[in-house]
C-alpha cells in the first residue's frame, strides 16, 4: 500500500491533544525502548536524529537519560514543536523523512512507534546507515504483522508489517550489528467496540490504518456487531499491539 503522507500528517495534526492523553501503549514503548537503548548504548551520544517525534514521547526519555548536544527532530507537520522545552538543542526537520537530506555523522538514528508509516524502509535505512558515523546506533521501534489484528480481521484494512525476521533479514544486508531485536504483545481493553474506533481516531492511528474504510451507519453497525467475537470474559474489548525493538550498530 503506498501510504498517503499528506493524510497521515492531517490526522495526526487534528489528533495532536488527544493523541498526548491517549497514546498510552505508545508511552510505554518509548520507556522500553529508551531502558533497552539504556542497556547497551554509552550514555554520550552527541547528535541524534529522530524519525517521527511526534508529542515527543522517546525525546523527553533520552534527554532524560542521555548526554545530547544536538537534537535533529523530524514529523510530518509543524504543529509537533509546541511538546519541546525551548531549552533543547534542537534543529527542526519538518517533512517526510524519505526525501529530506539527512544530517551526516550521526551518533544515533531513533524513532518510536514511526517507522510502520515509511512506503521505502529499504532505501531509508541504507540512507541511515550513510548517514551514521563509524559505531553509530539505529535504535528503533515499530509495529509487527499482529498490530491492530482485530482491525484487519473485520475490514481487511491495516499497514503492511514486517516481521521480526523481515528486520533481521534487512539491518543484516546492510552490516549493521543487531545488538538487541524484541517483540512485545501488548493489550488494551475498551468498553464497547465503538470505544475502540474513538481510540484509534484519538491517536491519529485512523490516518492510515483504515483509511481505505469508508464507514456509513450500516458499515458501522456490522463492525460493531462483528467485534462482539473480541469481547473478554470481563466484557471488555481487546486491541492488540505488536511493539517491535531493535537496537543495532553501524559496524563500519
């Protein structure tokens, strides 16, 4: 699916306060992602570039834990700056990153919850491999093939995930040193299948995961009554996330 970034960048634009309040699966990713990135990276890495800093979730965990003196910030839309401290050393890259110049000899390339929006993950990161120095760190998380699977199952509609092998396959081909590649399952619970769909709208998710789904009453209400095979012994709705992590190392 060729993913339409103006759409994208609109709906994450319009779900930017909610997105803050509800993106609690996606606050915890970054924690885990920044403890793993804790773990294996030195505590000094000098110029960073983040893929997709949205609210700024992993930013103020690194800036929290990490030595940073400059910080390169990209998103699609310019509405993300008002999260950051002006006390950041920060350089703005507002655009999509597959056709933005990337800073050379970077310490890190990080990005949380982003990479799944990227059309070319090939070509971006051969780009970031380039673009690190000697030793760099490409630390990253994204989203595997059971991401949203409620979702997909009741519309067909959904991104194109790789698998955990799929990453290995693609950072090995380019020499880079897989240090670290995880996977979570992770699981929200809503009330009632409409709860879900708000959720997901919330989070600007909507942009792209289902944005070939044109809901009318009728398609609305079968969706509904579909998901009731969701439904938990406790009532609840389950949706699932697929967290991916990986931190890896430019070897030359």
């Amino acid at each position: 699916m060729n993913l339409n970034k103006s759409l994208i960048a609109q709906r994450f634009a319009k779900a930017g306060q909610s997105y803050t309040e509800q993106a609690i699966i996606q606050k915890q990713i970054s924690q885990h992602l920044c403890q793993l990135m804790q773990n294996h990276c030195p505590e000094n890495l000098a110029h960073v570039l983040e893929i997709g800093c949205g609210s700024g979730n992993l930013t103020h965990q690194l800036a929290n834990n990490f030595q940073i003196e400059q910080w390169y910030l990209n998103d699609l839309y310019p509405q993300v700056q008002q999260h950051f401290q002006d006390h950041l050393p920060i350089q703005w890259m507002i655009g999509d990153i597959e056709t933005l110049d990337l800073p050379a000899d970077l310490d890190a390339i990080v990005s949380s919850s982003a990479l799944q929006w990227i059309n070319d993950l090939p070509k971006l990161l051969a780009r970031c491999h380039t673009a690190l120095k000697a030793q760099g760190w490409l630390c990253f998380s994204t989203f595997g093939p059971d991401n949203f699977t409620e979702i997909k199952q009741l519309t067909g509609q959904g991104l194109e995930y790789w698998s955990i092998n799929d990453w290995r396959q693609q950072l090995e081909q380019l020499n880079f040193e897989i240090v670290e590649l995880s996977q979570q399952s992770l699981y929200m619970q809503f009330e009632t299948p409409k709860a879900v769909l708000k959720h997901l709208k919330a989070t600007g998710v909507t942009g792209a995961s289902v944005q070939q789904q044109r809901w009318t009453k009728q398609s609305l209400t079968e969706f509904y009554q579909r998901y009731q095979q969701f439904q938990l012994e406790n009532q609840q709705y389950s949706l699932t996330y697929h967290p991916i992590y990986c931190i890896a190392r430019r070897t030359a």
